[in-house]
C-alpha cells in the first residue's frame, strides 16, 4: 500500500505565496510520476502541475508563470511552489501517485490541503 501526506496549506493574503509539500511512503521501489490536483467548491478536480518520473513538468494554464512543481531529494516527495496567488487558487489541493505494473495502473491520493486566498 502507498500513502501520500500533503502538508503547507493555509490562509494567505492576494499576491502571497505557499509551498506545498507532499511525501509518499510504504511500497515505492522507483520514481514514478507524481503531480498536484485542486477542487474548489462546485467545481471538478483539475491538474494544477504534474512531475514525470523523467523530470519533465506540465502546468495547467491557469497557473504558468506562477507555481513551479519540484521533486525532492528523496525520489517521492513532490513540492508545489505557489507565487502571486490569487483568490481563484482558493481550493482543496491534493498530491497523486501515478503507479504503472505491467498493464496495471494504480492511483494513489493523499487526503488534500487547504489553500484559501483572501484578504
């Protein structure tokens, strides 16, 4: 079993910043692709930034230019850097593990983090 812990959500003011942390444990045994999810009240959950297990990085749109997704030292740890916020970032954030076995393929969420933008 993988279990995913978030940490670094909070309240900030418009133009703040935060750091997301997320920290995957239990049966890892390489570096798989990891990115980071938000869902706002009423809306569907969607990709913010994600990481391969190559290095490679996507963003959503919405936040190019101002998040920036990093790996850790320890393969499985994943940051999200959040610059210039804004009240519309305002969300649950979450991390996820992707997982591929062969043909199976195993999604792994931590249980999200709070970011509120307001002043």
């Amino acid at each position: 079993q993988v279990q995913l812990v978030e940490s670094g959500g909070g309240l900030v003011q418009p133009g703040g910043s935060l750091r997301l942390s997320c920290a995957a444990s239990g049966k890892i045994f390489s570096t798989n692709p990891m990115g980071w999810y938000r869902q706002a009240p009423g809306k569907q959950r969607e990709l913010v930034a994600a990481s391969t297990s190559g290095g490679g990085t996507n963003y959503a749109d919405s936040v190019k230019g101002r998040f920036t997704i990093s790996r850790g030292n320890a393969k499985n740890t994943v940051y999200l850097q959040m610059n210039s916020l804004k009240s519309e970032d305002t969300a649950v954030y979450y991390c996820k593990m992707t997982i591929l076995t062969g043909i199976h393929v195993y999604e792994y969420w931590g249980q999200g983090t709070q970011v509120t933008v307001s002043s």
